[in-house]
C-alpha cells in the first residue's frame, strides 16, 4: 500500500510537472508571436534604394530588433539593434527600446537627441548590467544623405567605388547611464 501511494504522489508530480512545462512552452510561442508582430511587416519603399531585413531570434524570443520609421519627405530613420543577453528579458527590453524609438520618432528630434532621449528612457527602465548596441540612421532620398548614430553597435559599412568605410561615429552603448556627452552625428 505504501509503495502504490508513493508511486501516485510522483505520477501526479510528474502530471503537474509537465502540465506546467506545456503552459510554459504555451507562453513562450505566445511571446514569439508578439515579438514577430513587433517587427515590421513591410518596410517602406524608397525610390532608388533597397530596403530589407530579417532577424531570426536563437532562442524563441530575443532581442535583437529593426525598424525602418517613414518621417515623411521620403525620409526614413532605420535602426538595428541587439539587446544584451538572450530570452525573455531581452525580448522585453527590446520591445521598450523600439516603443521608445517609435514613440520619439514623430517628434521629428535631429538624430543626436532622438538617440540621447532612447537612452535615456532605457538608462531609467533597466539595470546597470543590462545594456543595447544599435545603430541608428536617417535616410533621405532627395538628396542622397545619410546621417546617422552609432551607439556601440558593430560598425555597419558604407561601400563606394573607392573601398569601403565604417560607420562608427556616435557614443556609449544604450541603458548604462544617463546621456552626458551629446551622441555625435556621422554623414
């Protein structure tokens, strides 16, 4: 009798272990569905230029992000970043960042203080040991410049007929502490 109790306790242990192993995993696939609609589903189309991206996360959720922002007069403020760490703190760290980056966009802000404000947000939302990289650019169309914020982000490279340059004109890494020196601008 004793035995035959003992093995119920941990069948229905097992039961209730993996009963919430399979809500877990549920929440999980919910949270990578968020995350994909986050994204955007269509960039936008730029006369002259070809805007794509991707990212596949290493886990279910992550934190790595895009953004192609229209700011109307063809203008377009594209962002890449990745988010310290993997998982689900990261993916919500990232979902802040590109909250932020979408809700200050609309202030038509000059780049440097668009990237000092996301920061900002960022330093007052997250702990010390949780940080972004991102790079951050305006693309305007018209007169075929580029401006654009490296915020410790792995330089991205502008290719010409004469080589190749990198662009790592910018400041700190995003959430470590408040903007202090003004974020420098790249043309």
């Amino acid at each position: 009798l004793f035995f035959g109790i003992v093995n119920g306790l941990i069948a229905a242990r097992l039961l209730q272990e993996m009963i919430e192993k399979n809500r877990l995993e549920e929440d999980l696939r919910i949270a990578a569905e968020i995350q994909q609609g986050l994204l955007p589903l269509v960039l936008p189309t730029v006369p002259g230029y070809q805007v794509a991206a991707r990212t596949i996360p290493t886990q279910q959720v992550g934190g790595d992000c895009y953004d192609a922002i229209e700011l109307g007069e063809g203008r377009v403020l594209v962002s890449v970043a990745d988010v310290s760490g993997k998982g689900t703190p990261a993916s919500l760290l990232m979902a802040n960042f590109q909250a932020a980056l979408r809700a200050l966009a609309g202030l038509k802000l000059p780049l440097s203080e668009l990237v000092a404000r996301v920061n900002d947000i960022i330093n007052g939302n997250t702990s010390a040991d949780k940080f972004i990289t991102a790079f951050f650019g305006i693309l305007d169309p018209n007169s075929g410049g580029f401006s654009y914020v490296n915020a410790g982000h792995n330089p991205p490279y502008h290719f010409h007929k004469n080589g190749a340059d990198p662009l790592d004109v910018g400041g700190l890494i995003l959430g470590v502490m408040p903007t202090l020196i003004p974020y420098q601008v790249g043309e």
